[in-house]
C-alpha cells in the first residue's frame, strides 16, 4: 500500500495480523509470487531481495531508521549522556529528543559511534541551534572588554578561563566569542588565548569598549548531553550492507539543575 500524500509505503504483516512497517520508497504496486517479493515502478518490475544491496529502490538510496523511547523513571528530569549499540555498523547516527532539548551523533564528523571493545560507542552532542541558550553550562561569561590591542584581539581585566579552547590549524573546533549590546553578536571562533586577551577568526562584528563578551563552547565537541524525562531517540543508517542492530543502551543520571 503506497501512500503517496506522505511519501511512505505501508506494509501490512498477514502473520502478525498488523501494519508493521513504515517505508520511504514509493512504488505504483507490490505484489509477492511465492517467496519472493516484487514491485512496479515507472512501468518496470522489480524483484527484492535480489542481491546483496540493502536499503536501495529504484535506484535511489534511502537508508534505514528506527525510533525508540528511553523513559525510566518519567516523573525525574535526567541528563542521557551516551548511546551505546551492539551492532555490526559503525554507521550509525541519531537524533536525540526530549521535553526540554535536543542533541545529536553525527555520521560525518570525527564526533561519531567508535568501537570500544565491540561496543559502538558515542557521546550526545549538542545541536547549534540551541547554543546560545543561556540555561546551559556551555556559555561562559568574560566580562567587559578593556580594549583591543591588535586585529581581531580583545582584552579583558580578568584572567580567560581555563575552560575556553582554541581552534585548530584549521580554524576549526574552537570555541566562539560573542558580545552583548542589546542583542547576542558573534565576534568570531577563537584562534589564540593568553592570561587575558582573546584573538579571533575575522568577524563582522566588532565590540565596544565596556560591551560585555562571553563565550560558546562549541557545539560539536562538547558532550553534554541531553536534559529531560525522557528522549525520543532515532537512530539512521544510510550503508548499503547488510546491517543488524541488538540492542541499544543509554547512560543517564539525576539532572541537578
């Protein structure tokens, strides 16, 4: 059963006597011939389960994804810090949800599942979209700025926190600096830090003197986590293999704030 309105194919389970599976191809008919599967698209027929290649229709690739809950004790807010799978894939990556944020595992950065002791193993990490969320422990504030010696350097009268990290060769991975005149302006991605000045990517935006700064931890490399009662995890995998998935774990503790 396709429906095309959502773009999803339905299948119906005549052993189970229940809808069982949600799809993302689309084809005009299905029909099954034996043991064996066929479907109809763009006038051609095609046979599944025909070869080793997994998660590709039509020619098209879609992939794989499966949503679960984590909800022990629903009633407590928690922090869930990792995801933990016994899989044979690597290439996994999720999207964390809950009541209060949102976080993520990436799939295209070095901040995704590893292999620890044939465990894929990763650390939740934060969204960008919510790094400026002033409830979060990864805004650090400065203080106002004294002056600005050189391009794209600020000095303060307090000594940088140790917490504040600089960018690579690159110029990335390094934390931001923002100001404040009324409204939240990024200055730039941190490149050098001493006792108390700051040096930055160049910036558009450019603070005053007595403006006061602050920092955002990068989003990507910090492992907070997730905060709430429970999380609406999904996991995706867009491999062609073959792929399996045992279980999947997640550690949480007590939320303290």
């Amino acid at each position: 059963m396709a429906l095309e309105a959502n773009k999803k194919t339905l299948t119906w389970d005549e052993v189970y006597n229940a809808w069982t599976s949600f799809h993302a191809y689309t084809p005009e008919w299905m029909e099954r011939l034996g043991n064996k599967m066929y479907s109809f698209k763009n006038g051609e027929m095609y046979e599944h389960d025909a070869n080793e290649e997994r998660g590709s229709f039509y020619g098209t690739s879609y992939g794989c994804s499966v949503t679960f809950s984590s909800n022990q004790e629903p009633s407590t807010v928690k922090m869930f810090k990792n995801l933990s799978l016994e899989t044979n894939s690597s290439s996994w990556y999720a999207d964390i949800d809950s009541e209060l944020e949102s976080g993520l595992i990436g799939d295209s950065s070095s901040y995704k599942f590893e292999d620890k002791e044939g465990i894929k193993y990763a650390y939740i990490r934060r969204n960008e979209t919510d790094k400026l969320d002033f409830n979060k422990l990864s805004i650090l504030g400065i203080g106002n700025l004294q002056s600005s010696p050189g391009s794209n350097q600020y000095t303060f009268s307090g000594y940088i926190p140790n917490q504040v990290s600089k960018s690579g060769t690159d110029n990335q991975g390094g934390d931001e600096l923002y100001f404040n005149d009324g409204s939240s302006k990024l200055i730039g991605v941190i490149q050098e830090i001493t006792d108390k000045t700051i040096t930055t990517v160049a910036s558009a935006n450019v603070p005053a003197t007595n403006d006061f700064c602050f920092v955002v931890k990068n989003a990507s490399a910090e492992s907070y986590g997730v905060r709430g009662y429970h999380a609406k995890i999904t996991l995706t995998n867009m491999s062609t293999s073959f792929v399996e998935l045992f279980s999947a774990n997640t550690e949480v503790f007590k939320s303290n704030m």
